[in-house]
C-alpha cells in the first residue's frame, strides 16, 4: 500500500511542473500545423494570455462542428497564461476539441527545434496525452474561409 502511496505522490509532484529537459522559451503566437496534417491553428496574444483559432483545414476534413459551426475560424484555445516561475511554458488554459465537441485542461511550451508541445488533459496533467505541432506559414497553408 505505501509502494502505491509513493508512485501515486511522485506522480502528483511531476504532474504540477510539467518541465521537460531540453525545452527553451519562445513566443507560441504564429501558425500551427497539427501532428495529423489536417489542421493549422493561428495562436496569438488576446491581453495577457493566449488564444487560437483554426485557419486552414486539409480538404477532406468536416468542415463543422458538431453543433454545426464552420470549422474555420473556431475558437480553439483560450485562456493560456505565460508561468511567473517558468517563461517558457504557458499554462492554465483550455483546448476544444471540435471532431469530439468536447473541452479540455491545456498547457504549452515552445521547444528548441521549433515545435511546440501540447499537453491535452482532464484534472491532472499526467493523465492526458500531449501533441507535437510544427510551425508553418500562411504561403504553405493559406487561410480557409468561413
């Protein structure tokens, strides 16, 4: 029983910081493409936290929400506040997840090569998933329109 107590606290413990040796600060605003190659997402600056929107989707992709919204244009991310005590990492926001008309917990960092860390999750970090987006620009994706 204690063996568990302990792997469940040092779990907690790694989950509240979720820093990752080799990652460096960055500025996340600019354009996004998905690990699946069938989204891009402009993340910029709303006031002092973070919010996205989808602005280009592969053709073959629903082109709406489940509540029957367009796509393009989704708000997608919002509330993403910049760490006092890690520059590199942006926490306490929320991601929606339009193919499945659900919300969640997010947090995200700006890697050395230029990628950026998603960490999706429900609670606690440690039990959510994370994805890798690559940045891209307008002239390889262009917009989408509504």
């Amino acid at each position: 029983m204690k063996t568990i107590f302990r792997i469940y606290a040092l779990a907690l413990c790694l989950s509240i910081r979720p820093a990752v040796a080799g990652d460096s600060g960055g500025d996340p605003a600019g354009l996004w493409l998905t690990a699946k190659k069938d989204t891009v997402v402009r993340i910029e600056h709303c006031g002092e936290s973070l919010c996205g929107y989808i602005v280009w989707l592969r053709p073959d992709v629903e082109k709406t929400t489940p509540r029957g919204e367009p796509m393009c244009g989704q708000k997608v991310l919002w509330g993403v506040r910049q760490s006092s005590s890690d520059p590199s990492l942006w926490e306490g926001g929320h991601i929606y997840k339009a193919d499945d008309d659900k919300e969640y917990d997010a947090w995200l960092r700006v890697k050395e090569n230029g990628k950026l860390k998603l960490r999706v999750y429900v609670v606690l970090p440690f039990l959510g998933k994370s994805k890798t987006l690559t940045r891209t620009t307008e002239a390889e994706y262009p917009p989408c329109s509504k």
